[in-house]
C-alpha cells in the first residue's frame, strides 16, 4: 500500500519541531516543482538591460484529491484542515512529506472543486488545487534586509551624464541630482568614460 502525503505543521522552539500533521487521503498522480531566477529588464539607451537580482523559492504544485462518498461524511471536514493552513499572521511553516519528497515551506495557494453532492447538497468529493512556496530561514532574512533596496552600480559610457544616466534608470532626466548626492559628483555634465556611478533607488 502506498504512503498517504502527509503535511506537518511546524514549530521553531530552538530548531524546528513537528507539531500537528495532516494526512491526504489520498495521493495524487503527479506533482510539480518549479525554480527560477529573476532578471529585471531595464530600458536603456540602446536596446535592454538585464540584471540578476537573484533567485525566486521554489514551488510545489498538487491536486489533492478527497472523496466522502461511502461514508457520506461532509468532505469540507477534510478540506478545511488544508484551507486553515493559510490562516494565522504569519500562517504557519510546514513540511509536505512523501517518499522522497520532503519539502519545507507555506501554503501559498488554493483552489476549490466541489464534484459530487449528497441529496442534501453537503459535498462528498473535493480537489484542492494547492501551491506550496519554499521556505527557509535564510532565504526570508535575505528578502527583508534587502527588500526596498534596488541600487546599481553602472559604468559610463562615452557621452554620457548624469541626465542621460537617470534617464535609463528612472525614465526622468530631471532625477539627476538624486545621482550627483549619491556619488558626490559637482558637475553632472562630466563624466569619465569607464567612470563607475552608483544609481540609488528611485
């Protein structure tokens, strides 16, 4: 007999610490895991620019499948302990575990499917359409300390000002002085070619 999923709710006490789990009843066909990075793309003079920012979590995709019928028993009995996983500020850090898989993370997303009634109207079978996001304790120290911050670092070119500079970056030339404070610079028509200027947040 195949292993139920089972999702467990977890508790940072020192380390992290199962308190509660839900098992799915039953498993579903296939699942989903997606990664990708982030690079912005930035109107330049000519053409675009892109930058790596960084990573984005990971993210788990499933149907859960959950069916009452012989029982009659009300199926939002089951759903629910999925849907209150999104509940709480914050909601809480869990644990999808199945065979191999063993990935940490927040419910992110769900979507309900009610597909079979009792004479009553009381469901008895359900999919949940659910997306857990990756979660770790240094990838959301990293996202609140760098949160906000877009600083850049650009090399200029032959030609080019402070004008031109905070036309690329904020698409207002006017912005320039925001530029010259940030890099102490006096006279914002001069730069050296190769020059390195720091271009704060809009």
């Amino acid at each position: 007999m195949a292993n139920k999923i089972l999702i467990h709710v977890m508790k940072k006490n020192g380390g992290w610490t199962k308190v509660s789990e839900i098992p799915v009843l039953f498993y579903p066909s296939q699942y989903t895991q997606e990664k990708s990075v982030n690079y912005p793309v930035e109107k330049a003079q000519v053409g675009h620019r892109i930058q790596f920012v960084g990573s984005d979590p990971e993210t788990l995709s499933m149907n859960l499948f959950f069916d009452t019928y012989e029982s009659g028993e009300d199926v939002r009995a089951h759903t629910k302990k999925i849907t209150n996983l999104m509940e709480g500020n914050p909601p809480p850090v869990l644990k999808v575990v199945w065979g191999e898989l063993n990935f940490t993370c927040v419910l992110e997303h769900v979507s309900k499917s009610f597909t079979m009634f009792r004479a009553d109207g009381v469901p008895v079978r359900a999919t949940l359409d659910v997306r857990f996001k990756e979660y770790s304790d240094e990838s959301t120290t990293t996202a609140n300390t760098t949160s906000g911050s877009t600083t850049k670092v650009q090399t200029a070119k032959s030609g080019d000002n402070l004008s031109s500079i905070a036309n690329d970056a904020y698409g207002d030339p006017s912005k320039w002085r925001d530029i010259a404070d940030e890099n102490n610079i006096s006279n914002p028509r001069v730069l050296n070619s190769g020059q390195e200027i720091t271009v704060p947040p809009a």
